[in-house]
C-alpha cells in the first residue's frame, strides 16, 4: 500500500507545484509576506501528507508522502510571487499571515497552515477587528457591498458582479488593497471611512436585520453541475473533452474529470477526489488517491481536474465531484492493462480560421487600446506589443480612456482567433467581466491568465471591448515561439 500511496500523491503534484510560486526576502522586516512564508507550510485537505518548504535563500521543498521536488521562488511585489519547478516557471498571488497562507492562481485558490501552528491569533488592534465583515455603501443607484474576512481576503459586490481581492494592514489606520492601492480607513462603531487618493467614501456596517431576508434567501440562478465526463484529455484553454473514455490504461496515463458548470458566482467552490474502489489487493478498498480543489470564476463554464501517473494497480477508480461541498457528481471507472492508449493529437495547423466581421461601434469618447505584459502601479503598459511568448504568466488589455460619462460599464471578452487546431475557430476563452469607470479620464486594464500549470497555445487572438454592452473595438495579438508560423494581420 505505501508504494500505491507514493504513486498516487504525485497525481497531486501538477496542481501544487502550479500553486507554489514564492521568493526570498529582499529587504523588507520581520513581519513581511518575504519573511513570514519562510518555514514549512501544509496543504489544506491533505493530513499534512503533502508539505511546502522554504527558504531564506529562495528556494523550496514540495514534499508528498516522502517524495521531494525542488524549485526556486522570487517576489515580484509583496503579493505576487514567481516559481521555478523542473523549468517551468509560474506567477501567482500570495497572502500571508502569521500561520496562514492563501495562494490564488488564476480560478484555482489553495490554502496552507504553517506546521505546527496553534490557532490563528485574534488581531492586534481594535480597528483590525473591527473591519472584519461586510460593509455597504451605494454606487449611484446600485448597493455595493465588501465583505473583510480574517484570512486577508475580501469580496466586493456591485450589482451582479462579484469581485475577489486581499487587503493588508500597513499600520492601524492603513491597508493595502489587492497588493498594489492604499486606503486610509477609520471605523467608528457602525460606519467605516475609506479614503484614496482624494477619494472618501463611506459604508455602513451590514447586519443580518439590515440585510432583510439577504441572509437566508438562496440566491437566484445559484451554480449547477450540468454534465461530467471522463476523458484522456482535454483542450489547453476552454477544456473540452478530448477522448471521452471510461477505461484507462495502466502506466503513463492522464486523467481527466471534466464537469460543466452552469451560472456559478465568481468563486464557487468544486473538488475532484480521486479514489481507489477496489485494485484486488494493492491497497485497502476505497483508498483516497488524491484531491484537487477549483474555484470558478463567473460564469457558464467548463472545470477540469487532470491527474497524471506514471504507473498504477488495475482496479475500478471513483472520482467524487463536490459542489459547494457536497457531493454532486460520481465518476465511475477502471484502469486496465490491456486498455489502449490515447490517440494521438492531430497536427497544428494554422490558416483554417477566418476572423468574424464585427459591428464596432465608437463609444462617444476617445479610447485606446495597448497590449502589454502589464499595467504598472500608475496603469501604464509594461512591455507593449502585439505578440506574447507560450510561457506569458499574464497578457493584458491596457485602456486609455478619456471624458469617460460617470459609471461607464466597460468590459472585455477574450478570444482564440485560430489556435492552430488545438481549440475551435474564434472560440470564447474568458467570460465577458465589466468594471465601472467614473467621469473623465483613467486607465482600466484587464488581464487574462493561462490556466494553472499550462502555457498559451501558439496562434492568433483578441481583446473585444465593449461599453456598456457595445462592442467598442477589438484588437488583435499573437502567441508565437520564436517566428509565427502565420500571417500577422495587422503587419
């Protein structure tokens, strides 16, 4: 059974590994996030089985039932931290208190407790404590709520959209708000001042009577799983099932758990447990092989849980998919040694896509659009350009907008082009997300990430941008390694 176990721990691998990207210290004090991730970090959910250490020096030790994978971790701010694992490198971001840690890569969140931690202390000062619920304010007409929660993490909420961030505390009356504004905050009983900038607004504390019946309605169009399926594997971006089966082989196998999930919220929770039913003696019947956790961004969507192995006991297997914590979907399946192998994937081949005509519609104020790597602090565009290397951590649409009407919905749809084959032509990669922008001038960016623990297919895209509900413009970029191997349209 403990050589099953080791095996089976590493089918876990694949998500901590993406999960862990974190760097040395580098000057700031004792209480910083560079200082407190040093030591040996538990993942939740796995009995202290699997384990992540680290280092003064910038590395660190993945550690699942004995078997050690070394990497290298550099800051890149206080909340955003790179990794190095067997080469490959990651970015994520990182919030840190004193014994624990939250790690959100893309619409995967992982959370770890420091070894041998006792409980997590009570904040230190009274407006530290105070903050933690939700407070509410208006946008306009429209209600806008922010939950403090004491792990470091909130969530706003305006309208339809939900919105996840962190905030840390710099001293008693300043936070730092998702790593990069501060906010100077004061908290008199019931109502709480929140100042940026030459900003000030104000928000009252919510209460279950001020929320009305809020508090235990079930919210309309609550998430649901609409079908699942077992395959051999699936597409980079969009996930779609590539070889649906229900028998694997043996040795050198993937799996994949691909459920659609229907209307969630932004951070609906899912987990895929992968269990050993019966392998005819290798191991005690319904032995836990691993676990892996998601959480959704918003929107119709499909979820893949990928476990990859290099040899395992014939048997009948389950996966259990969990919904909000409960149990929705059962898997069932079987690994056997005389089942065949996955077919191989076609060729990339590019030029079978045609770009949709699209009704672009001037929104009545200047706007422009730059593609870059980034938006810095002052939301300029680092590293402008059209084409972007497989390995990007972060792609980003960096707007200039100008005699912008107050509350402006602007939003971005980001879509493959053609991907050579390895997607479906002009298909939809990220669901439409909006942000309001008030009256004049400002500099809104929207970002896309590749899903955890893979890189962007070579080929075309786009950023469609739309306001208030109207396409806008759209602007066109690459993925390529070294020469495109396709025609650039806009050269």
């Amino acid at each position: 059974m403990k050589k099953l176990f080791v095996l089976v721990l590493s089918l876990s691998l694949f998500c901590v590994a993406c999960a862990h990207k974190t760097t040395p210290p580098n000057g700031p004090g004792p209480g910083s996030p560079q200082a407190l991730i040093v030591g040996k970090w538990e993942l939740s959910g796995s009995d202290g089985q699997i384990t992540n250490e680290y280092t003064a020096d910038g590395t660190f030790i993945i550690s699942a039932a004995g078997a050690n994978t070394n990497g290298t971790y550099k800051w890149l701010d206080d909340s955003t931290v790179e990794t190095v694992v067997n080469g490959k490198s990651n970015t994520s971001k990182v919030t840190i208190s004193q014994d624990q840690l939250t790690e959100t890569s893309g619409a995967d969140v992982f959370k770890f407790t420091r070894a041998g931690a006792a409980p997590q202390a009570a904040a230190t000062t009274a407006a530290q404590a105070l903050i933690v619920g939700t407070w509410a304010s208006m946008a306009g007409s429209q209600k806008i709520t922010t939950q403090y929660n004491n792990d470091g993490t909130l969530v706003t909420t305006l309208g339809a959209q939900i919105n996840h961030g962190s905030y840390r505390w710099l001293d008693d009356s300043t936070i730092q708000l998702n790593g990069k504004s501060q906010a100077k905050i004061a908290i008199s009983g019931d109502e709480l001042t929140m100042t940026i900038g030459s900003e000030v607004s104000t928000f009252k504390r919510e209460t279950a009577a001020s929320q009305g019946n809020a508090a235990t309605a079930t919210p309309a169009g609550a998430a649901s799983i609409t079908e699942a399926v077992l395959a051999s594997g699936s597409t980079p971006l969009t996930h779609a099932p590539i070889n649906v089966t229900q028998t694997f082989p043996t040795t050198q196998g993937a799996i994949y758990a691909i459920v659609t999930v229907s209307n969630p919220p932004n951070g609906t929770a899912l987990k895929g447990v992968l269990t050993a039913v019966d392998t005819n003696g290798s191991s005690p019947a319904n032995t836990k092989v691993g676990e892996v956790d998601v959480n959704t961004s918003e929107g119709t969507q499909n979820v893949a849980f990928h476990w990859t192995y290099p040899n395992l006991p014939a048997g009948k297997y389950k996966i259990d998919v969990y919904l909000n914590g409960t149990v929705d979907k059962t898997l069932n399946f079987a690994l056997a040694k005389d089942a065949p192998a996955p077919p191989t994937a076609p060729p990339v081949s590019f030029g079978k896509c045609t770009r949709p005509a699209s009704d672009e519609k001037p929104p009545g104020f200047a706007m422009s659009v730059t593609m870059a790597e980034r938006a810095d602090a002052q939301g300029k565009p680092v590293n402008p350009g059209r084409t972007f290397q497989p390995n990007a951590s972060q792609i980003s649409a960096v707007l200039s907008v100008e005699n912008v009407p107050a509350s402006s919905q602007i939003s971005v749809r980001w879509m493959g082009t053609d991907l050579g084959g390895v997607e479906a032509c002009n298909t939809q990669i990220v669901r439409t997300y909006e942000v309001t922008v008030g009256a004049g001038s400002s500099t809104p960016s929207f970002n896309i990430t590749p899903p955890p623990g893979t890189t962007w297919p070579e080929g075309l895209y786009r950023a469609e941008i739309s306001v208030n509900g109207v396409l806008a413009s759209s602007t066109d970029f690459a993925v390529c390694s070294g020469q495109c191997k396709f025609a650039l349209p806009w050269s």
